[in-house]
C-alpha cells in the first residue's frame, strides 16, 4: 500500500477477502469530479466473474464485506422469463429483483408499454400494473376470486354494507360474500399487517387500518350475523396464499381444487376475459354472471378498454343484428317513397287545380292557392316540383321552415305550431291549466318558456325535464319543505328516544305531542312539582329546572340574611329584591346615603356606597 497523495492505495492484483470470497483489482483509474480534483476508482472481480467499480476511500474504510451481484444477482441470471418482461434489456442484466429502481415494462396481457414502475414491486406481485387491461384487483384478491370460481360457488365480489352511524350514512364493503353459507371474507394485505405501508402517499395509518377490521369483523358477528374469515396475504405468493386457504377455508371442499390452474386464472386479466366473452357475443348481463361482477361493472371495464385501443367493442352478434336492421329499414323507405310519391303528385295536382296541358309559371299558381286557403301561412321560396323544398314563413309564431309541397298539403300547418299544439295537450293532459307555454317548441333538448300560474313564475326548462320534474321552482320549494320536515321529525324521533333519559332525571313532558324542538313545551319537574316550559332541545342538551341548579333565584330573606353576613349593620335594604339584576334600594347608615344598586353588584363584586368610595 503506497499512502503518498495523488498515487493508488492498491496495486493491480491486490486481493481482498470477502464473505463471498476473494476479489482482485483488475484495473484502477482517476476521475475529474471538479477542476484540479481527482477521485481514483478501481474494478474489482470476484470468483464467479462479476465486476463493478468501488471508489478507493470504501476500500480504505473497510466497507468491501461481499460482492454485490453475488449478495444480490441480477434477474437475467435469478429469472431469466422475468427479464424478458424489460423494455431496455439492459437493466435485468446489472438490477437485482430486490432493487427499487424505476424502469419500463411490457403488460404480458396486452403488450401495452408502462413506464416508471418499481422492479421490486413488479416483482412481487407478479404482474404488470397496466393501466389498460388491468382490473383493479390485487394478485391475493384475483387468486382467492379464481379459487371459488373453480368451486362453482355463487359469491360476490366488493359486497357493500349500508349502515347508519350517529346520523351519518355510511357503508362497510367486504371483498368476497358466499350467500349460501354466510361468509363474508377478506383479504388482508401488507398495510394490514406493517406500520407506515401508505404513509408515502399520505393514507391511513396501521392503527386506523386495524381498528377498521375490528369494526367490520363486529359489525359482521353481531349485527349481520354472518361468519366472517380474513386471510392474511401479507405476501402476494401463490403457496402463502394456498396454504392461507387451505388452513383457514376448510369448510370448503378443497380436495378436487386444481391449484395450478387457479394459479394461471389468477394471472389473467379479467378485463381480457370480459373483451374475450363480449367478441363471442355475449351480453353485459351474461358477462356478469359468468365472472361474478355487476353488469354496471362490465360495461364501464368495456367501455374504458375500447377508449384504450384494446378492441372496437362490438362483437359478431351485435353488428349481423345491426345489419339487418338498416337493411330492414333502408327497404321499408325505399317503399314508402315510391308510394308516397304516386299518391302525392295526383293529390297535389288537384289541389292545385292543375291541368298538364296548361304551364305552370314559376309560383305564381301555387303562391296564390298558399295564400287563399293558409292566410296565416306565407311563401318565401318557388316552386319547382314536388319534391323540392319550398321556404314558407309562419305568420302565427314568426317561424320559417322548409318542406316539400306534398308534405304541406298533406299537413296544412306550420310544423312550429302543429309540434308546439301537441305538446301544449301533453302539458294540459298532465297538468291541467297551470302551465302556458309562452315560446316554440323546437326539439326535447332545447329550453321554452313557460309560466306556472301557481306560484306566478316564469321559468326557462326542457320539454322532457318538464314532464319528468314538473315546474323547477314549485319542485325545489318541496324539496326544501320535504327536507324541513324529514329533519324535524328525525329530531323529533330522537328526541322520544332519549325521553326515558329525561324522565329518569326528573322531567315528565306534559304536553300532549312534541312539535318541534325549538318550540317551549311543558314539562312536569318531579323536584319541586312545578310546570316548567322549556324547549325540549334544551332538556336533550342537560338543561336542569330552577329549584336544582346552583344559580337558584333568592328570596329576599336570603338576601337579606346574605346583606347582614357580608357588612352587619352597615348597610339597609330599602326595596324588595326581585332578582340578581333588577336594581334595589340601599342605605348607608354611615353617611346616609340613599342609592340604587345591582344585588349582584353588590354580594359579587363588592360595590357599595358610591359617595364613601370617591373619597377613598
């Protein structure tokens, strides 16, 4: 070892001892890290061939215990099938499993690229989180979900558990209920088990985690009366997961179970499978039932896969039916056009009082018949045949349309007002005279004008919201009213639930019925006897009569006895008390002065004669 500075520690060939074996230096040199600053780095081998640089001061420290890819070997060299998974191929030949680095993944379901994922994680859950095909189920969930799919058994998955608690609605969800034999089961992973799992992204701690099984696993015994088994899945391995089946799901018949193919089902994308079943042309409904989901479920997997390029959702079944349908369609038009147009050019041209032999000029002949038998009807355009779209103008509504003139012989009407006069009559059929249409009706998604002569408001609304909600602002007043009422009588119910309490304390409601809390009722204290009225808000709240609470009302004996124990004779009472605050006439018999004064002022604060205090 040579200590000069600026010359190498070690020389080429120098061996270091580690728990793995020795390792040569087999090549060393300096690095520029700043102007005029060197750093020497040396390349180190061990037995098996491997080779990294290590700067010279972690030599000098001692800090060389093992080889580094020997301790921990890359994937390519581990599992070799899990490096084909790596975008760059790289990385599994210089990272072990174990590493935490970021790198780019192939989704073995659809090939889609994933960028910046942790190598470990990938690792351990044995899949690639693609946010494409991937359903949203962890490995320990889609594992148990394939086991008792493999059963036959009629479970559900996510089973939600409405409950109210203190007033507050909430729910509890359970990840698996077998019905038939009253089992809720769950599936608890890391963050059930180790502190701080989601503390990086700001989630619940392990004690809240915790506390919430214990609540849902009571909830389940006592109030569902159901049997309730977790699983503890704290590692997402096939054969922990097995045997966590197998010790605690005994009740099931596990002899026939194939676990090597509940292994493969587990690693397959349900998403895939729902695309697969939807192609050979099954419905959402029947997607549902054979993958043990909710349709709704299905049909927001499939639509989020076709926004994702994964297929063009539709399917063999829906396209023929498709098809034939426009076919049906395309030839029932091509019919009725060939029908209408011999049967509407005979009727337009004896409206027309038309004879072939004469010409017909322009519009003049056809303007003139408009006029005479549609006054309020006006004709823009010129006539050409009668298939041609004419312009006309309403003068009725204000409105110009267009149509052919066979339609309007046949309709003679503006189609504004013929379409506005229908609706009025739904409106009237349902809501009688209340309601005036005061602008056109164009289609159900535009607004009109309307005025309720109920509650003598004009307001802008859909036809089809109308129908549905009915006026906008007669609905919201009973919105606010229905949920006035539906909040006293829940304060009212509450408060007849906490009424033995209240008697228990001496206080019996007098009253026929409660109204409302905020409302004085009589109450029958059972202390003194007397009627006490006083809201039954402030009774609920711990509000005590007067005869048993510490600021008890006076009689003027007390305060005079309380007069003579605080100055003896030194001062009289002229008045009557009434009470703490209503002023009293004193007396001081040292100067004679007669004043009024407060009688908490007085026993309280210990204000008195104010002539005798300013000469102080």
């Amino acid at each position: 070892m040579n200590e000069k500075r600026g010359q190498y520690a070690y020389e080429i060939g120098h061996v270091f001892s580690t728990n793995h074996g020795s390792m040569a230096v087999i090549a060393r040199q300096k690095v520029e890290k700043k102007p005029d600053h060197f750093r020497k780095y040396y390349t180190l081998q061990c037995g098996r061939g491997h080779q990294y640089e290590v700067g010279e001061s972690y030599l000098q420290q001692g800090r060389l215990r093992t080889c580094k890819h020997c301790y921990h070997p890359p994937i390519a060299e581990t599992d070799p099938d899990f490096a084909l998974w790596f975008a760059e191929p790289q990385i599994p030949r210089e990272r072990s499993r174990y590493s935490h680095t970021l790198a780019d993944f192939y989704c073995q379901e659809c090939g889609s690229l994933v960028r910046d994922k942790s190598i470990h994680t990938v690792y351990q859950r044995k899949y690639v989180p693609c946010p494409y095909c991937r359903d949203g189920m962890s490995y320990p969930e889609r594992y148990v979900n394939a086991f008792l799919a493999q059963l036959n058994i009629s479970f559900h998955r996510q089973y939600m558990v409405p409950f109210e608690k203190e007033g507050k609605r909430s729910h509890y969800k359970y990840d698996f209920y077998d019905e038939p034999q009253g089992i809720l089961l769950e599936v608890h992973g890391l963050q059930h088990f180790a502190p701080d799992v989601f503390k990086r992204i700001g989630g619940w701690s392990l004690e809240m985690i915790q506390e919430r099984d214990r609540e849902k696993e009571r909830f389940a015994k006592e109030v569902l009366h159901l049997q309730y088994i977790y699983l503890d899945c704290r590692k997402s391995e096939p054969d922990w997961i097995r045997k966590e089946i197998i010790s605690k799901l005994a009740c099931y018949p596990l002899d026939g179970v194939d676990w090597g193919k509940v292994r493969q089902d587990a690693n397959t994308s349900m998403v895939l499978q729902m695309i697969e079943l939807s192609k050979q042309g099954y419905t959402q409904k029947q997607i549902g039932e054979k993958l043990q989901v909710h349709p709704s479920t299905v049909c927001q997997k499939l639509k989020k896969a076709e926004a994702d390029g994964l297929f063009d959702g539709r399917c063999p079944r829906v396209e023929q039916a498709e098809q034939n349908r426009q076919h049906k369609q395309e030839k029932r038009i091509r019919y009725l056009k060939q029908k209408m147009r011999l049967q509407d050019q005979k009727k337009y041209l004896e409206k027309m009082q038309y004879r072939p032999n004469e010409e017909l000029k322009s519009n003049s002949r056809s303007g003139i018949c408009c006029e005479q038998e549609y006054p309020q009807i006006q004709m823009l355009g010129s006539y050409v045949n009668t298939r041609k779209p004419i312009r006309f103008l309403c003068n009725q509504c204000g409105q110009e349309f267009e149509c052919s003139a066979t339609w309007f012989m046949e309709h003679h009407a503006c189609p504004y007002c013929k379409q506005l006069a229908r609706i009025q009559g739904r409106i009237a059929e349902k809501y009688g005279e209340e309601i005036q249409v005061l602008s056109i009706y164009k289609n159900c998604k535009t607004s009109m004008t309307m005025y309720h002569t109920v509650c003598n408001e004009t307001f802008q609304i859909t036809y089809t919201d109308f129908m549905k909600r009915g006026c906008p602002v007669c609905g919201k007043r009973n919105r606010i009213i229905h949920s006035a009422e539906t909040r006293r009588n829940r304060e009212i119910q509450s408060f007849y639930q906490k009424l033995p309490e209240i008697e228990a304390r001496g206080y019996t409601l007098e009253s026929d019925v409660c109204t409302r809390l905020g409302v004085p009722h009589k109450f029958r204290c059972h202390h003194c006897g007397e009627i006490w009225e006083v809201t039954p808000s402030a009774v609920m709240h711990g509000r005590n009569h007067i005869c048993i609470s510490p600021c008890k009302k006076k009689t003027p004996e007390q305060f005079q006895q309380q007069v003579e124990a605080l100055v003896g004779e030194e001062y009289t009472v002229l008045s009557e008390y009434q009470n703490a605050f209503a002023h009293v006439k004193m007396r001081h018999n040292a100067c004679g002065l007669e004043y009024s004064v407060a009688p908490a002022h007085f026993t309280s604060t210990g204000r008195r004669c104010p002539k005798c205090s300013r000469k102080r």
